[in-house]
C-alpha cells in the first residue's frame, strides 16, 4: 500500500515539474506584437476637453511608453520642453496631459492603463502617436537577462538583496514600435 501510495505521489511531482518547465521554457507569443491606440473615452477637465487612450497589446508581455506626441497635419506637440532654469534639460509641458494624469512615460505599470492628453485647440483634426518598447516573449531568454544583470550588480558590489531586487525588476527591451490612434476631428462632442 505505502509502494502504491508513493508511485502516486512520485508521478504526480514529476508531471508537476514536467509542467513547470514547459511553462517557464515555452514562448508566449514569438510573432511581432499588434499594438493598438484606442480611444476609451472624452471628458471635461478642469474646463479643459480631454480625450482617454489605452494602449492593447493580445498577449501578456510587458511594454513600456518611451514617446508620445500629437500629431495635427504637419506640426507636432511633444509632451516635454527646454527648461530654461538648467540648461540642456527637459520639463514636462503642464498643458499636454489631463489635469489629473499620472506621468506614463518610462513606467511598465502604468504602460497598459488609460490615460489622458488634453485636446489641441489649434487644429481641427488631430492623431496621438505613441512609442512603444516591449519584453522578449520568451521567458528563459528574459530570465537568462536578469542572470547577467544579476551577477554585473554583484560584482560592482551590491548587496545580495539589492542585486536580487534591480534584476528582477528590470525591463528588457526586445524591440520598438509606433503607434497612432484614428483622426480624431475638433471639436469633440462631449456625451
């Protein structure tokens, strides 16, 4: 009986392990990613219109913002200026976001959820572009990633924890792409 009792349980760790590499060692989606910008809402802002996009990516992996611009024909607004008080720096312009939007730029978290720019008045048509970074599909290539970054970390004298924690949260770029959503026409007639 105990014989028959550990065959069992013998099988049952090794399809449990067996499923686990398969897991962490098969890709998710090998193929380019299909990135799209839409539209999830319009409102009023502090008496200002503003238009929530969301950034839809089919599979899991992670993205990140690294640009946004409004495109209207030929001119551009960028979300970022020349900070005159420290010469060669950047600021960002207070009047391209919504009044209550986080800063989504550079932050994987934050990279999936809506946000909100505000709507140009100086044109009547107008499109948002959005540069995109994302991950490797493959988890053991990311994994292998955060195992160099690791041991850099260690050997430039981080401790144990530190090194653990930066590797693991690290974000590997594998590639880029822009995006950009539908013409959206002026002005936008609120709900």
């Amino acid at each position: 009986m105990k014989s028959r009792k550990l065959a069992i349980t013998a099988v049952a760790c090794a399809l449990a392990l067996v499923s686990g590499l398969a897991w962490f060692l098969w890709p998710l989606n090998t193929a380019h990613p299909h990135f799209r910008l839409t539209i999830v809402g319009h409102a009023i802002e502090a008496g200002k219109p503003i238009v929530v996009f969301q950034v839809e990516l089919a599979d899991r992996r992670r993205i990140k913002i690294i640009d946004v611009v409004k495109v209207m024909g030929e001119e551009t607004e960028e979300p970022l200026e020349l900070d005159n008080a420290h010469p060669g720096g950047l600021k960002p312009v207070a009047s391209f976001w919504a009044p209550s939007q986080h800063w989504p730029i550079g932050d994987p978290a934050l990279a999936r959820k809506p946000f909100a720019v505000t709507v140009p008045t100086n044109a009547p048509n107008w499109r948002l572009s959005v540069g995109l970074v994302f991950e490797n599909p493959n988890r053991l290539e990311r994994f292998k990633a955060k195992i160099g970054i690791w041991r850099m970390l260690r050997r430039n004298g981080s401790s144990l924890y530190a090194a653990t924690r930066a590797s693991w949260r690290v974000f590997e770029p594998e590639g880029s792409e822009s995006v950009e959503s539908e013409l959206i026409t002026n002005p936008i007639a609120m709900p």
